[in-house]
C-alpha cells in the first residue's frame, strides 16, 4: 500500500530559514536508501506560508488570500505537484480545479528546490513547481466527489498532463483511516483518526511503498529524528491510481 507521511511547519520553516546541511545531508540518504530499495515513490518540501497563497471558493467566486498566515483548516484531501512558468499559471490551473470542485479551499504552496536550501546555485529559467493541496471537506471525508466532479478533475488532470505541467497527483484517503503523530523530544504518541482539523500547516511530504499502516509508523520515527525529534507528521493511506 501507498502511504504519505506529511510532517507539519516548524518556526524555523515559517521564519524562512533553510534547512541545516546535517538535515539536508541526512534526509538525502534517507530517502535515497528507499528510492533504491523501491520504497519512495515520491517527496517533497515546502517553504514558509508567505510563499504560499489559499484560493477560497464561495458561490461560484474565488477568492486568492496570499500568505503569511497561521494554520486554519490544513486537513487534506488530495495533493497535486505542478510545473509551471510562473505563479500566475499555477494559481489559474488552481482556481480551474477549484471550480469544480464548489465551495471550498485549495492552497498553492511553492515546492523548494535544490538551489533553495543551498545545494546549487539556481539555474537560468528554472522551472517552478508548486504544490496544490485540496483541503478535505464532508465530501472527500465520507468517501468522495460526485461522478461529475470526478469526471471533471480526470479530464482537466489529463490537460495538465498533456499541457507538460501535472507532474504527479495523489489522492487521500479518508482521515479515518490515518494516525497521527506527535514526537515531543523524541518521544511519540499516537492518535486514531478521524480528525476534525488540522491547524498545522504542511511542511512536506513523502510517499512510501509499504506493506501496511505498522510499517509506515515504524518509518516515521528515523523521519521524525532527522527533522530534529520535535513535531506532527500525519500518516495516511492513499487511494490507489
């Protein structure tokens, strides 16, 4: 099975300070250890909210709130990283998969790359990549879209993939099915779901292939230690493609 392990913003992240090179060196054999073994599937890391921007969508309007902010309603429901030539593309294929999904909220997060934390200078014209996350809602928590709404995502997921801009898309399953995680000086607790909220916002992801739920709890504590044994991960299954 496919899970994703989504570690939650710390003050270091939110106050715009790169990742230490022990970090950054330790999480690189982390993940390069499972990638070879077949294991990681997919990753990635997110800068401080005022990199970021919510699209909220009430009655048909959508409305772009650009970042900072504090965590409100983090819980997601589908994730999807976009390559693009500027935000204003990404935010119009946001606000088009927004649409159609009605009232509700989205947030566009830009994806660091390799030069952002210091690895590399930044190269002419790089690409942009962004992460879309659509926020969970009574929908999405009881089973899922409507088959209109369904066919419609397919179809504009088929666009962006054929436009060269969709470079991945996963969807969540319920938070009911999830756990969370809270290390607090290395210690770990461990919460059933569902949730009803989340306040905390997205830092990263990575995807696994395991064979079930104990193996991903088991892989989130080397996870949790390397990003300094001090915060929230939420551990969920993912729908299978």
């Amino acid at each position: 099975m496919r899970l994703i392990m989504m570690h939650k913003n710390d003050a270091n992240t939110e106050a715009g300070k790169p990742p230490t090179m022990d970090i950054v060196t330790k999480m690189g054999a982390f993940i390069g250890g499972h990638a070879q073994a077949g294991r990681f599937i997919d990753g990635a890391g997110l800068g401080a909210s005022k990199t970021r921007t919510r699209l909220v969508f009430r009655e048909g309007r959508c409305t772009q709130v650009p970042g900072p902010y504090r965590g409100e309603h983090e819980l997601p429901a589908a994730m999807l990283v976009l390559k693009v030539v500027s935000r204003d593309a990404a935010l119009g294929w946001a606000e088009r998969y927004g649409k159609i999904l009605g009232d509700g909220e989205l947030e566009l997060g830009k994806v660091n790359e390799a030069w952002d934390i210091g690895l590399m200078p930044e190269p002419e014209n790089a690409p942009l990549q962004f992460l879309l996350i659509e926020k969970a809602d009574a929908a999405t928590e009881s089973g899922g879209r409507t088959p209109d709404q369904k066919g419609a995502l397919s179809r504009l997921k088929t666009e962006m993939a054929k436009a060269g801009v969709l470079v991945s898309a996963h969807q969540l399953q319920p938070s009911a099915t999830g756990k969370r995680l809270r290390f607090t000086n290395h210690k770990l607790t461990v919460q059933d779901g569902p949730f009803a909220e989340s306040k905390e916002l997205i830092g990263g992801f990575a995807i696994m292939e395991l064979p079930d739920l104990a193996a991903g709890l088991e892989l989130a504590r080397p996870y949790a230690e390397i990003l300094g044994g001090n915060l929230e991960i939420d551990l969920r299954a993912l729908v299978p493609s």
